[in-house]
C-alpha cells in the first residue's frame, strides 16, 4: 500500500493530471535494497515509482533528492550505474559512525559505469546542523544540478528527521526552511515534484 501510493502519486503528476503532491505514507523506504529490508523500510517506495516511470516511459530523466538525515543507501544502490537517474542526498554521516553506519554516504561515492557523477552524497560531519547548511547546499550544488541535468520530475525522499527537536537526528532544520527547499525544487523541477514521507521521529 505505500509504495503503491506512491506509484499512484507519481503517475497523475507524470500524466500532468497533479502539478506536484505529497504521499504520506509508512512505511518508509529509502534504507530497503534489493535483497534485503533495512532501517524500518520494507519496499524501496521511490526506487520502485522510479523505476516503474522509466519503464512505462513516463519519464525519461528523475531527479531523486534525499533529505533525510540518514543516507538513503537503498535507493544509492539502485541507481548507482544508471545515467537516468540523479540521486542527491544530504545526510549526516559522522565518520561513518551514523545509520546506516557504512562508507556508502562519503562524497567520493559519485556513481560508476554509465551513472558516474549522477551520484551525489552531501555528508554532514556532526550532529547540529540546520537552516544555513541546508539552504547553502542548495543553492550551491542541488538547484544548479538539478537545473542542468534538466528531469522530467523531481522525486524526494522527505524525510523529517534532520527537523529541530528530533531525538535520533539531533539537527535543527526548521519548517520554513524544508518550506523554502520544497519551494526552490517546484522552481526547478518546473512543478513536476513529488514528496515521499521517509523517516522522522518527532510529531
């Protein structure tokens, strides 16, 4: 049901029935591979909207941005070789010692084969970060990007757990400021935007 809702989503927004809209579902996806579930993540919700897109020819090019303070490790995985898809993530990654505790977060990890450089890992080193941080890398490295890589739609995985007062993230992103991000994507995606709830432990 909540990856089906999201493919649901996807698929009005690609047919121009929806501008852009919001799955709230659970749960969450960004952490589950191929082969396994991880990090409370069952089906990889926006890699399997992405990759059924592409195979209807629904879109061409997809732009995932991951918000979500961890690394989305499942959706890296699979789409790492691929030149259609551009994968954005802004996580802590804290020397490798925060969830999903692996080197797979690191900035070097920019994609191979056909999909070098449409991997592109903003890891944060500590705990604390906020607004600044997070618009600075927008407007530095993910509209720009986003921009020239010029997608069909723009998926993200909106997880809210780099929000201020959250208890595992430990960051202090506030709502105006995911306000702005999401703002400054429906610019850049030119409306073509669909949000995916991931993770987030504080009401």
């Amino acid at each position: 049901l909540s990856a089906g809702a999201l493919l649901a989503l996807c698929e009005q927004v690609a047919l121009g029935r929806l501008s852009y809209g919001v799955a709230i579902i659970r749960p969450p996806g960004h952490h589950a591979c191929q082969d396994k579930p991880m990090g409370f993540c069952l089906f990889n919700n926006v890699s399997v909207a992405v990759h059924d897109l592409l195979a209807r020819r629904l879109a061409e090019k997809i732009v995932v941005v991951d918000w979500d303070v961890h690394h989305g490790n499942g959706i890296q995985e699979a789409f790492y070789n691929k030149e259609d898809v551009l994968y954005i993530s802004l996580h802590r990654y804290d020397g490798e010692e925060f969830y999903p505790v692996s080197d797979e977060g690191r900035m070097e990890k920019v994609g191979s084969g056909g999909g070098e450089g449409f991997n592109i890992n903003i890891p944060w080193p500590c705990e604390g970060v906020g607004d600044g941080d997070y618009l600075d890398a927008f407007r530095r490295v993910v509209i720009p990007v986003v921009r020239e890589f010029g997608p069909d739609m723009v998926i993200v995985s909106a997880g809210f757990d780099a929000a201020v007062c959250d208890p595992i993230g430990l960051c202090k992103v506030t709502p105006q400021c995911y306000a702005v991000m999401t703002s400054m994507l429906r610019l850049a995606s030119k409306d073509k935007l669909v949000l995916a709830l991931e993770g987030g432990y504080n009401l």
